[in-house]
C-alpha cells in the first residue's frame, strides 16, 4: 500500500510565523484514515477486557476509548444500522463526557415505536452495528429498531437480540554507563514523514520531566534493557537528541516499538499515546522488579508512581442505611469536562463536587435507593497531568472549541504547581495536528515537529489547551 506522506509537515510555516497570528493558523491536513476492522479487532478486544475488569472513574475513561474506537472503526462490509432513542444517548453521552456518574439505565426504544415520522439526530441517532452490540450487551434494554434507509448487512444473520449482544466480543475478535544528573535534555525537532505529531508533541512535553530523563538514561543498561524494550527506545531516542549536531532528529525504534498499537498510516490521538507510554514503561519496571526480587536483588524504582500518579477515592454513601462503599484508585491523568465551566480550576472543582446518584444498588441494604457520591483526591503526584475533554465521539463526533482559561501558576486541592507543557490540537477531528508548548531552559518554547520557536506566557495562555502537564512547588 503506498503510504500517505503526512503535510503536518506543511505546518512548519506555524514556526515562522510570529507566535501573536498561532491562534488564526490552522494548516491543511490530510483526512483522516479510518482504522481497518481486521487491524483493530484485537485491540479493541484488549481494552474491553480491562474495561470489564475495571471500576470508577477509570471505567468510564476506558468506556471514553473504546466508544471512539467502535464508531471510528473501517470494516470490510456495510454492517446493519440501529437507531437509538435520543433521549438515552444524551444521557449516554454525560455519563461519558461530562463526568456525571448516573448511569443512563438499559436502553428504551419504545418511545421511537410511537411517533410517526422520528427526526434522526434529534429522536434518534444511528448505530453501527458493533456499537450497537456492545451498548446492548452493557446496559440492556432495545427493542431493536433497524435503520429502514440502510440495508442490513449480508453476513449479519444472528436472529435474536440475546444472541447479537453475546457475539460482540466474536465480532470484535474477528477481525551507557551511569551519566550525571542532565539538567536539560538539549532542544531538538521531531522529523515528522507521517501522522507522527501526535507523538512528537507529548515527547516534548515529557522531555520537559527530568527525574523521568534521568531514570531513563541511568537505570536501563545492558542487564535489564533487553526485556525494557519501551524503556530502551525511550532511551536512545534521549541519546540520539544529545549526540546530534543537527537542529532535529527521526526517531526510529520508539515509532518501530509502538507501531502496533499506533498505526503509522493513521492518525492517532496524544492523550491515548501518552498513558500507554506511561503505562507501558511502569509495566516494563515492574516485570523486571519481580526477577530481581527472586534474585534478591535491589529494585528499581517505580519513576512512573513515584512523581506520575496521584491516587483518587470515591465514596457512596446509601441515604437509606447509611452503608459508605469506597472505590480507591490511582490516577496518571484527570480528564475534566467542560460544560459551563471557564476556567481549568472550575473544571477540577465540577470533577470533585458531591452528587447524587438515583437507583444506586445498595451492597449492605440490596435497596435501589438514591445516595451521595463524595470523589477527594487524597494524593497529588510531583507531576500532574489534566486532560480537557475537547472530543465527543458519542452520540455524534464533535470537537469543543471554547478557551479554557489557564494560569502559568495554579492552586489545586491546597497544592501549587507551575505550568511546564501544554498540548494543542488545530483544525478538526477529521483533519487536525498537534504540537505543543514546553518549558524548558528556564524558557518557554513551542515545539512543531521539527521546527522549535521561542515563545512567551502569552502565547501559551492563549492557547486551546488539550493536555496540561504541571509540577509540584515546594
């Protein structure tokens, strides 16, 4: 297949325009490519079973992943469309999006059966047939109502609705020596010859953490680096940018490392890359910590819990015995909502307000009754990460454009931190490209693939944030 060459390249011209004209600038991109059915199949079936073994807030994030990937999803033929009751899917899509913890309850398309001639995108939303399945399978309900202007699909020939809920999992199926402390790793550009930006604009923003510089460079050698594999490619990518004597460098074996998660051929997005990064790093730490705890030898350090992960915990309480169930759970990143909010500080303080929760299955009682759920966070990583749900994929695909305010130096739960990376995407879902701002050398820069800019305070509040990273101030 001949690959597409990526034109983020063509925004190179972002870097040589003044920093003030950004904001207006959005470069001509490539459409996006959607993901064939056979290559994301596995995937899908991966994060749906962590999905299912998952609970809290870290359930509706994987729930947030695995609604982007069915409705983005390439397959080989034209699949039967569903429709969805409207008022259901709006109620789907605060759970999702807006950090609301009701659940929508099962699905009720009965209302549909009842009105005439129901307007799609208002009564209604269509379906393919895999979100269908997995929406039935999870929450219940129907009755099935086929799309009458979209033809079923020839190879669909399960009868029951039972059946079609059971066969979702099947149809997703189918288819160098110790180096002193680095007080800065060296400014350098990513070359960028496909969809690599998103990538490139979260490595800059890491680059900007140095204990995880400094982990990386010292603690993967020769012994352990063959079985760190993301650890190493990590690594030679931080080597590479500091024998360079040019203005950028390609990277190669972290992009080989990765492509099988993260197709070259397609876009992708920074939030998913970066907590897989992460989370392939800390995994790798841990599987090597076990061997040497047989060998009864010194552990490395878990860097990634260590200044990455804060912990957060959810009380619900029943209002009818009283009973408190408490879900604990580690974070990398929070992913606020921004809906009636301006501010970032808003957002946070949306995410952590009391709320109530109607027809919650008491565990003491076993009584549906209403009850309060109380969400704290009880520990602030070195590095905190916030996420700004810019993107709906649910129930129809949109981006949120609003200015989130952000300050350079911020308050959360009684911690300060200052600003140090902040990623940007411009245009559309369909056609977009990410770069980012970072601080580094006491400096703030702006990083589009491999051209670098010196930038200012204002020019980064006057960014579209979509990810930003602070660190502690002691």
């Amino acid at each position: 297949m001949q690959q597409q060459r990526d034109t983020d390249n063509n925004s190179e011209n972002l870097n040589e325009e003044d920093n003030s004209s950004i904001n207006q600038h959005v470069p001509q991109f490539p459409p996006k490519k959607a993901p064939s059915f056979s290559m994301e199949g596995p995937q899908i079936l991966v994060l749906l079973l962590q999905f299912r073994c998952s609970q809290g807030n870290a359930k509706r994030e994987l729930e947030c992943q695995l609604i982007k990937r069915l409705v983005n999803i390439k397959k080989n033929y034209e699949p039967n469309r569903y429709r969805l009751n409207g008022t259901w899917a709006w109620k789907y899509t605060n759970y999702l999006y807006e950090n609301s913890n009701t659940l929508p309850g099962p699905i009720d398309n009965t209302g549909l059966l009842q009105i005439k001639e129901p307007i799609r995108n208002r009564d209604y939303f269509v379906l393919t047939d895999t979100v269908w399945k997995f929406l039935l399978e999870e929450y219940g309900g129907g009755p099935e109502i086929l799309e009458d202007r979209i033809p079923p699909s020839p190879v669909s020939n399960i009868s029951s609705t039972t059946d079609r809920a059971k066969s979702a999992d099947i149809s997703m199926m189918s288819s160098v020596s110790q180096q002193e402390y680095p007080s800065e790793i060296p400014l350098k550009g990513l070359k960028n010859e496909l969809f690599y930006c998103y990538m490139h604009s979260i490595l800059q923003c890491l680059m900007c953490i140095q204990e995880l510089n400094h982990f990386l460079l010292n603690s993967i050698n020769r012994h352990n680096g063959q079985k760190m594999l993301y650890c190493r490619s990590y690594k030679e990518m931080l080597l590479q940018i500091r024998e360079t004597q040019s203005d950028y460098i390609k990277i190669n074996t972290l992009r080989t490392t990765v492509s099988k998660k993260f197709n070259p051929k397609y876009q992708h997005d920074a939030q998913e890359f970066l907590l897989y990064l992460i989370s392939m790093i800390e995994d790798e730490i841990l599987e090597v910590n076990k061997e040497y705890e047989k060998q009864q030898q010194p552990k490395m350090e878990n860097i990634v819990k260590k200044y990455l992960k804060g912990q957060i915990v959810s009380e619900l309480i029943c209002k009818n015995c009283k009973h408190k169930s408490i879900i604990s759970e580690e974070f990398l990143t929070l992913s606020l909502a921004l809906t009636k909010v301006a501010t970032v500080n808003q957002s946070l303080d949306e995410f952590l307000k009391d709320e109530i929760i109607q027809d919650y299955q008491c565990d003491n009682c076993h009584k549906k009754k209403t009850a309060v759920k109380k969400t704290r966070i009880t520990c602030l990583p070195r590095y905190l990460i916030l996420h700004l749900k810019r993107f709906k994929f649910f129930p129809k695909q949109s981006k949120i454009t609003q200015q989130i305010k952000f300050s350079i130096e911020s308050n959360f739960c009684n911690t300060e931190y200052k600003l140090i990376g902040v990623i940007v995407h411009s245009g559309s879902l369909e056609q977009g490209h990410y770069y980012s701002y970072g601080r580094r050398q006491h400096k703030w820069w702006l990083f589009n693939d491999q051209r670098i800019k010196q930038a200012n305070k204002m020019d980064v509040q006057q960014q579209q944030g979509y990810i930003l990273f602070y660190q502690q101030l002691f």
